[in-house]
C-alpha cells in the first residue's frame, strides 16, 4: 500500500513539473549582428574650411620701356581665404585597405595687392593685384580602415584660376601718372598631395578631417595691355601689347567635411 501511495505522488509531481515547464515562455532567439562596416561605394559630399597661397611670377623685361630686366621676381601675392567646395568619389574595400578616386572643386578668394618699383627704370612704379577663385582636383586615394575610422592618402593633378591685373606708373610726378594697364588670366596647372581621418557615422554618412597642398609648375602668363597713355607702350603704342610673366606658386588647405556614400554592391 505504501509502494502505491509513493509511485503516485511520484506520478503527481512529474506531472506538475511538466505542466510548469509548458507554461514558460520561450526566449527569443538573439537578433542578427549588424552588418560590419563598409567603406565601399559611390559618394557624394561637401566642405569648408581655409586656405593660404603664395604665387610667384618674374618680369617679361621685353620692350624698350621695360620697367625690370628678364626675370626680376616681382614680390609674391600672398592670401589666405575661406574656402567651399563639392566632392565627388568611389571607394573599393578589401580588408583593411581602401582604395579610390576623387573630385574636388573649391571657390575662395584669395586677393592680395602688391607694389614694386622698376629694377631697369626706377622712375618707374608697377602695382599689382592677383586673385585666385577657383581650383580643382582629381586624385588617387589609399587608406586603411578601422572599423568606423579611415586614415587615407591621396594625390593627383591641381588646377587653380588666376587673375592678375597690373597698372605702371610715372613715379616722378605727384600723383603718380598711370602709364600702362595691363590684365591677364590663366588655369594654371600642377599636382596635389594631401590627407586626412574620416568617421563613418553609419553605412551612409561619414565626417572628415582634411589637408591638401598644391603645387603648380612654371608656366608662362599671358598680361595683354587693356590700355595706354600715348608713348608708354613703346612702339609702335598698341593696346593689346602681350608681356609673357613666368609663374608659379602653391596653394594649402584645411578643410572638414562631410560625405553621403552609397554601396551599390551591398546593403546599407
């Protein structure tokens, strides 16, 4: 009788406990992880910042009325400027390493004035004003990537715009006496290195951190006389008189920007 009683209690317990267990909840299973990130794909953006140039160009020294011998350095245009611009790219990812190619278009102002007197005419005194409103880039990019932080390289050809307007004057008399003006404008042409930290906020958007220097190479600029008193010219006295002005110079900046990326060969 005791065995009997004990076997059903048994029988009584192990039917609660089974009860007991149906009733619990079932946990969940754990949500996916989100996806790592990704630096790969097309990308479109902006930035500000600030820039500084120093611009060099030499004396043409043709014409009986030249002011400087052949390739006196007149002084350099010297500025500094905010700048904006857009930006334009591709990344590709393999690892760590990231690879990619990008556009960059700026406007500034970078205005400056300066004054020299003749080297072969000392009677002579020329006033100078330069400005630089544009440039553009196009570079290669290498970086390495940390999870949502990328430190990259770039390099590539530059371009800038420069305006450079000149009047020469008779320094003898009070006021000076303007004899010649001059205006020319030119793209002139180089290469451009540069780097930056960029962190990505999500798949999408990303904050960047950058510095760029340009480097343009000599070239000849072309000034053409806009107009001349009579007999300052030389002769014959023409306007459209052209002096050829070797050039060259650099640009840096400091910019912070942010870029919209869209990954055609995966999710977001």
């Amino acid at each position: 009788m005791k065995r009997a009683i004990l076997v059903a209690m048994g029988m009584a317990v192990f039917a609660a406990t089974q009860s007991f267990g149906a009733d619990m909840p079932v946990k969940a299973p754990a949500p996916p992880p989100p996806p790592p990130p990704t630096w790969t794909g097309f990308y479109v953006g902006g930035f500000i910042g600030g820039a500084w140039s120093e611009i060099n160009q030499f004396a043409d020294g043709s014409g009986t009325n030249a002011a400087f011998f052949q390739d006196d350095p007149f002084t350099p245009f010297k500025a500094a400027s905010a700048v904006l611009g857009l930006v334009g790219g591709a990344n590709m990812q393999w690892g760590p390493v990231v690879v990619g190619v990008e556009s960059m278009s700026g406007g500034a102002r970078l205005l400056d004035d300066t004054s020299d007197i003749g080297t072969r005419r000392l009677d002579r005194t020329v006033d100078r004003h330069s400005k630089i409103g544009y440039f553009s880039t196009i570079t290669g990019k290498l970086g390495f990537a940390w999870d949502k932080v990328l430190v990259y390289g770039k390099g590539g050809a530059a371009w800038a715009n420069l305006d450079v307007r000149q009047t020469s004057f008779d320094n003898t008399t009070a006021p000076f006496t303007a004899l010649i003006e001059r205006t020319g404008s030119k793209w002139l042409a180089g290469w451009t290195a540069g780097g930056g930290v960029e962190y990505a906020f999500t798949n999408v958007i990303s904050m960047k951190v950058e510095y760029d220097y340009m480097k343009f190479k000599d070239t000849n600029f072309q000034s053409t006389a806009i107009s001349c008193s009579p007999g300052s010219c030389g002769n014959p006295t023409i306007v459209g008189d052209v002096n050829l002005n070797r050039t060259n110079g650099t640009i840096q900046m400091v910019v912070v920007g942010f870029n919209a990326r869209y990954n055609m060969f995966g999710s977001q």
